[in-house]
C-alpha cells in the first residue's frame, strides 16, 4: 500500500526524520508531506504517533482526468465496497492545480457520483453523503489533468488532539508547534521554556513528546476504524498497538515551563494542560522578567506577529533584549515577520521557512553567548 502523511508547508523535512525513526517503509519527502508504504498497520501507526503529519492518506488510483468523464471512468474503476456499503455515509473534497478541471465542487460531485453509482449497481442501493462526520472520507488530488485518488485513514485532521479545550486568538496548531521543537534541536532532555505562550501548545507538545506519549492516544478512534474494511484481526493489531504505545510513556523528564504577561492566556494553557494530562509549569510573568533555565536549556516560542496579534518594533525590541539574557541557552523564534530578525541584532544559526497556516515565517535559531 501507498501512503501520504500531508504536513504543514516547510515541515515536510522533520516529518520524513520522524517516519523513518518510527521504521516506516520507502519515506520519501514531497511538496505537502511525506510518501511511505507498508500494510494498512502501518498507516495506523502513522495516525497514532505521528506528531507532526496532519493527515494520513491511503492511495487508491490515480490516472488522467482531463475531464469529468475521464475522471467519472476513473473513480467508478475503484472497488469501492471494500470500503463502505449503503450503510456508510460518505464525504469527498478536492484540490486542483494547473488542470482543465479546475472547479474543486465539480471534481468532488462528479466522484461523488462514481462512487454512489458503483456502489448501487452492486448493492442495491448507495450511501448517503454527511460532510461532517463521514464514515470514509475521500480526497481528489488533481495536478496537470493527472488525477490521484485517496482515502483519509484519519478522518479528520491529527492537529485535533483533543486536549486544547480553551483556545485564545491565533492559535498555533498542535502540529505545527510539534514540527517546531523537533527543527529546534531540542534534546527532550534539557529544560524548555515558551516565555510567550499563549494557550501553551508549544509547552504542552514538547511535555508530551518528552514523555513520549503518542498523540494518537486521546483519541475514541480514527477515521479507518468505521470503514467496511475494519475488521476483528485488524482491531486487534490496533489494541495492540494502542498498548504498546501507553508502554512506552515515560514518567520522568525534562522541566517545561511555559509564562505569558497574559493572565487569561496562562489560564488557558493551564487547562489546556489538565486535558492533555501535562505537568507543565506555567506562570504569569512579563517577558523582562524571565530569567535563565537551570541548567541552561532551550527556549522555543511564537511571538505575536500580523493583524491579529499586533505588535510594533519597540515590543521586539524588548523581546530581544529579554532572550539575548538568556546566556548559553539555544532559542527558536517563529518570526512572522522581518521586524524579528531585524531586533534580534544578531545571527542566526539556522533559518527554516515555514507556513503557520498561510502566513510565511521563519524559524530563527539562535546559540546566546
């Protein structure tokens, strides 16, 4: 079987490094995410300990679609009841790029109508479309009129951990701060501390991470388990995974601190962190007063940048001056903005570009002196 982890823009990189430390087959990094094959258990795993992957797709086809009846051909040509039966809902959505079907409601609908139309002349009757909780979900990637044709194993996005019942503005995905600690070079051993945290993703990720607690463990199930595929062996090679993974969880590690001038952002970050089950030392404290980590550890953040979380260049001023104290620490600054770099007055040792959604930034590290 083929797989496609999708990732966020720039992470692709960190989120090959980690399929291959989790032993998965033929990973190979691409523009939107990372290749790998392997049986359906293995796409399972990727779902449950892949931090950074915000999708898991199973290829089923792909082929020319420079129309809609090429690619009407193209999608009834798949055996669809391996998947779902009349009694599974369905959803299906689509991106296009560069092709003569450009119209992604069209691709979706004329697939739609493929699958359905199999599926009735097999069965007897069709499945009913729900676009907001399927039972299969179904992707369209369509590029240069050539057509692939997927299934989302996860359902819905990984980014969902479940544990952020409070959110504050711009929130930063799960998977994005997750893809950030591992470009950081942070060690999972030295103490970490986000001195503008906001609702505390970045400190609750890197707990969880150094406490090797799989993301995909809050979940009730994932998107595969209500295919018509599921079966009992399958169930129990996931249980079994599933356990495996709660073995591994680790109950000592690293100090996490996360502060933020923000009394009900440090609010949110506290219950953010009960959910999620992270012991995380979270405080209110202006970024001036944050002092160095004992023993000198890693300082991972994203400063507020863009329209929504205003800040001027006297802000990252005092930012710089703030984590320029941080003598002998490493630090990684998500900068939304050049203004960032500019206060920093120093130079980097590395600079990754990365989307937080579709805002370019870059991840600045800096060794302090």
């Amino acid at each position: 079987m083929d797989f496609f982890a999708t990732a966020a823009r720039g992470t692709e990189p960190a989120l090959r490094d980690e399929l291959r430390e989790l032993g998965l087959r033929g990973v190979r990094a691409d523009r939107g995410g990372v290749h790998f094959r392997g049986e359906m258990l293995d796409g399972a795993r990727a779902c449950l300990e892949s931090r950074i992957a915000v999708r898991v797709l199973l290829r089923l086809c792909e082929g020319e679609a420079r129309d809609g009846e090429e690619l009407y051909a193209l999608a009834r040509s798949i055996e669809w009841t391996r998947w779902l039966s009349p009694r599974h809902t369905l959803a299906v959505s689509a991106v296009s790029r560069a092709s003569a079907l450009a119209h992604t409601l069209f691709i979706a609908q004329k697939t739609k109508d493929a699958i359905v139309d199999r599926i009735r002349d097999e069965r007897g009757a069709r499945p009913d479309v729900d676009r907001e909780d399927a039972d299969v979900r179904v992707f369209v990637h369509l590029a240069k009129d050539h057509a692939a044709i997927w299934l989302d194993l996860a359902g819905e996005s990984l980014h969902l951990r479940g544990y952020r019942t409070k959110i504050r503005e711009a929130p930063l995905k799960e998977t994005l701060a997750a893809a950030m600690l591992r470009i950081s070079g942070w060690d999972r051993r030295l103490p970490l501390l986000d001195p503008m945290c906001g609702a505390g993703t970045i400190a609750i990720e890197a707990w969880l991470w150094a406490h090797d607690v799989a993301p995909g463990l809050s979940r009730a199930r994932f998107g595969f388990e209500r295919w018509a595929s599921h079966d009992e062996p399958l169930a129990r090679a996931l249980a079994q995974l599933r356990e495996g993974a709660r073995g591994r969880m680790k109950k000592e590690g690293p100090r996490v601190l996360g502060s933020d001038v923000d009394v009900r952002a440090i609010e949110a970050a506290r219950a953010n962190a009960r959910a999620a089950g992270a012991h995380v030392d979270f405080r209110t404290l202006p970024l001036a007063d944050v002092r160095p980590l004992s023993p000198p550890g890693f300082v991972v953040t994203n400063p507020p940048y863009d329209e929504r979380l205003a800040a001027d260049e006297a802000f990252y001023r005092d930012m710089a001056d703030a984590l320029r104290g941080l003598r002998r620490h490493d630090v990684a600054i998500l900068a939304g903005t050049p203004a960032i770099e500019r206060a920093m007055r120093m130079r980097w040792t590395s600079s990754t570009p990365l989307w937080n959604g579709k805002i370019e930034c870059r991840l600045l590290r800096y060794a302090m002196p």
